[in-house]
C-alpha cells in the first residue's frame, strides 16, 4: 500500500510517500522557522501563504524522490486537524484535489495520532501501549489498548510542553522556537535554580506547566530588579528538570496501571536530551520498553501523517471528499471503528 501524505497543520509544509505505513520512500520538510522567527511566533495567515507557495512543489519532490508516480498509489492522506485552520486547509485542498484528478480515495488523518504513528516508522507497536505526546501545541498521555484506538487519561490544563519551553526560552532572551536553546543551556549549566514541581492531586495524570513558567519570569525578574544578571543557564537547568521529572514519573506511573507493553514518546519536546536521557534510565531501571522516533520524525513531518493513515485505512477505509479541515479534530473521535 502506497499512501502520498500531506501536512500542513501549522509551519511545517511537508509530504511523504509512506510505504504500507512504515517504510518512509520519501518525506519531504519545507520549514518556515526563518519567516515567522522575526515575529517570535508562528503567525497564522503568514503560515497559509507561505503553504500556498511551496505545496505544489513539494508535492512533485515527494513523487520523484520516491520515484512513484500517482497511478502506483492507493491512497492520499492529509492532516485534517488538529491546527491552525487556513493552514490545514491548504493541504486539505491539494489532497481533495489530487484525490479526485488521479481517482484515490482520501484519508483525512489526525495530526497528534500521525505524532504517535511517528513510532511506527521505527519500531513494531505491540499493544497495549501508552505514549507521552509533547509537542508545541500538546501534553497528552495516550492509552491505546488496541491498533489505532486512542484515549487520553491525561493531559495538560494550561500549557502544553512546547509552549512553556518557547516561553521561558523568550525570557532568557532566545528566539522562536526556543526549546532548543533551553535544552543546550540546560547542558552547560553549572548551577541548578531551584524551582517547583505541579504533580496536581494525587493519581492525577494531568500536567500543568502555567505556574512554573511563572515561576521561571519571577527569577528573571527579581534578578533585574536587584540589578544583577539572571542566571541563565542555571534556570534553563532547572526548568528542564522540574518538567521532566513530572513527565517521567507520570509516564512511568502510566504505563504501569495499564499493563502496557511499551512506552512510546512523541512530538517536537521528544527531541529534548535532558527528557530523553530521564526516560531512557528510568525505563531500562524499570525494565520498559521505551521507543523513540528520531528527532526528523519528532517534530511535524507527513511520513508520520502516512504511517497513521495507513492504520486507519485498513479498519475504516477512505474519507468522504467532503471532509472539511478542523482546527479542533478529535483524536478519540479519529479511533479506528471497525472491530
Ligand atoms: P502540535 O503538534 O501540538 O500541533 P507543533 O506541531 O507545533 O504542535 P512540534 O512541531 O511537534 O509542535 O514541536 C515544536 C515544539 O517543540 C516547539 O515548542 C519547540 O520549542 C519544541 N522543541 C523542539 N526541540 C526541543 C528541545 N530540544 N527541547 C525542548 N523543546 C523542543
Ligand atoms: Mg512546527
Ligand atoms: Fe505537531
């Protein structure tokens, strides 16, 4: 099965030729970081026009990177949401229209199941599994007791990962996107500020990230006011570790109560070293099976979007072309149906 997929949720414009979900032909990634960087943040309409410019250029990349031609496909996938809506509408009319000029059916995907999908690129899934979802827009844990069902016991209730790194990184005075540069600072740091952990109540696998971003600005702050430099990368440190000693401990507990066979991590934040290395020795202590995407398949990427779609068109099969792009797309409501 030959699936051409399309993502255009938010800054990424990408396509991929995904063979039967797993085998990556081609994934093409045209980033717009250098446009919205001189805004500090990804501005919607800029991210619309900018899709309309390279779509149709990606496309054609994809097909003769992977050296396919649209008759030997079965199927066109695009991320129908969750995201930005002008951009995910521009994918969702290429794949309408390529879906009907070459007569496929379409697979409207959903952008955090193609982030867990990630997974399947690199690894066979065995179920049950839990994920940890930590990406720009999303802080989720995500059971899935069976291939392509998905339900979240938990998530954030304020910010998600992504966005408290952005926002802590604009503090200490880095641009968009900004986890990256904590993460780096994290390493160099000598100190540690101290700062606090939100577990919420007891058993909760619910996240809050708010109040430590706060915290971090009331470092930044004071240390302004008494007119001394902030300590940069001894606060980066200690960010990083109050967010990733919540995630592991929650994910860990997670796993546990559901009998999951695996731990699967996802979405842009999985690239972080520091949460990498926590997961890595806290699951080989605790004998889980931990698998992580590379870093290209971590941050928004079709192939991803392929691998999910693959899933979902062997249980349900195609989308109606009606379909209509949705900012607030549901990923319990995306689960396979056909049990
Ligand atoms: P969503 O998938 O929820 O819609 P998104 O697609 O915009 O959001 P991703 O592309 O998955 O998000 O991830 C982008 C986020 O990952 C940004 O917030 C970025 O700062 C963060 N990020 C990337 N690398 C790192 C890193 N090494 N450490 C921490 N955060 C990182
Ligand atoms: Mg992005
Ligand atoms: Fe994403």
């Amino acid at each position: 099965v030959l699936i051409l997929a399309i993502e255009t949720s938010c800054d990424e414009t990408s396509v991929a030729v995904v063979k039967n979900g797993s085998e990556v032909l081609s994934n093409i990634i045209s980033s717009q970081i250098e446009t919205h960087r001189a805004f500090g943040g990804v501005v919607p309409e800029v991210a619309s026009r900018k899709h309309v410019e390279v779509i149709t250029l990606v496309i054609e990349e994809a097909l003769a990177t992977a050296g396919v031609t649209p008759d030997q496909l079965s199927a066109v996938a695009v991320t129908q949401g969750p995201g930005l809506v002008g951009a995910l509408l521009v994918g969702v009319v290429a794949a309408k229209s390529l879906a009907l000029a070459w007569g496929k059916p379409l697979i409207g995907t959903h952008h955090i199941a193609g982030h867990i999908y990630a997974n399947r690129l690199v690894a066979e899934l065995q179920y049950p599994c839990m994920t940890l979802v930590v990406s720009g827009g999303h802080t989720e844990l995500v059971h899935m007791e069976r291939e392509g069902e998905f339900r979240i016991i938990g998530r954030t209730r304020d910010d998600a990962v992504g966005e408290a790194y952005d926002k802590v990184a604009r503090a200490l005075g880095f641009p968009y996107p900004g986890g990256p540069h904590v993460d780096r600072l994290a390493r160099e740091a000598t100190e540690v500020v101290p700062l606090p952990r939100v577990w919420l109540e007891p058993g909760s696998y619910d996240f809050s990230f708010s109040g430590l971003k706060s915290a971090v600005l009331n470092v930044v702050n004071q240390s302004k006011m008494k007119g001394l430099t902030p300590d940069v990368a001894g606060i980066a440190r200690g960010f990083q570790e109050s967010v990733v000693e919540v995630l592991v401990e929650k994910a860990v507990r997670a796993v546990k109560a559901t009998n999951s066979k695996q731990l699967l991590l996802c979405g842009g934040v999985a690239a972080n070293a520091g949460l990498r290395a926590a997961l890595i020795s806290r699951c080989e202590a605790e004998n889980i099976e931990l698998i992580i995407p590379p870093p290209v398949y971590c941050t928004d990427n079709a192939a991803m979007i392929g691998a999910a779609a693959y899933v979902k068109w062997q249980h349900d099969g195609g989308t109606p072309l009606d379909m209509v792009a949705d900012p607030g797309f549901s990923l319990e409501h995306w689960s396979v149906s056909a049990y």
